[in-house]
C-alpha cells in the first residue's frame, strides 16, 4: 500500500556517514513505516545508534514507525 520504505545499509555504519543516513532518514515521508536493514553492517558505533534513535522520536511524533531488522 505504499506505507513501507525499507533501507538497507551496507558496509560500516560509523559517524563518517552520519550525512549521508541523515539525509536517507530526512526523505522518508511521514506516517510510513520505516524498516531499517542493519544486517549487512560490518559495525555500528554509538553515532549511528544515537541517530537512529532520536529520527525514532521524531518520526513516531509525526505517526510513523521505525523498524530495526539485524537479521541477515
């Protein structure tokens, strides 16, 4: 129905690429559920965690929903 956006990580998910998943974050419309694939990362420092959380309040706030996937 349109109200599902997945985004699939790659590689290392350090503060380096802070800009480059704010702005992937930033484009997700409102009221969407977001379903983040962290399964094929290397790593995730505290950087990217702290991101993902505060876009998860912001996100929720405006009716939307953050889904972490760590399979894969």
């Amino acid at each position: 129905d349109g109200r599902r956006v997945d985004l699939h990580l790659d590689g290392a998910g350090t503060f380096l690429k802070l800009p480059a998943l704010a702005a992937a974050l930033e484009a997700v419309p409102d009221r969407r559920e977001l379903h983040v694939h962290l399964g094929r990362l290397r790593l995730v420092d505290h950087a990217v965690l702290s991101l993902l959380t505060s876009f998860q309040k912001q996100h929720e706030a405006k009716g939307g929903r953050l889904v972490l996937d760590w399979a894969g």
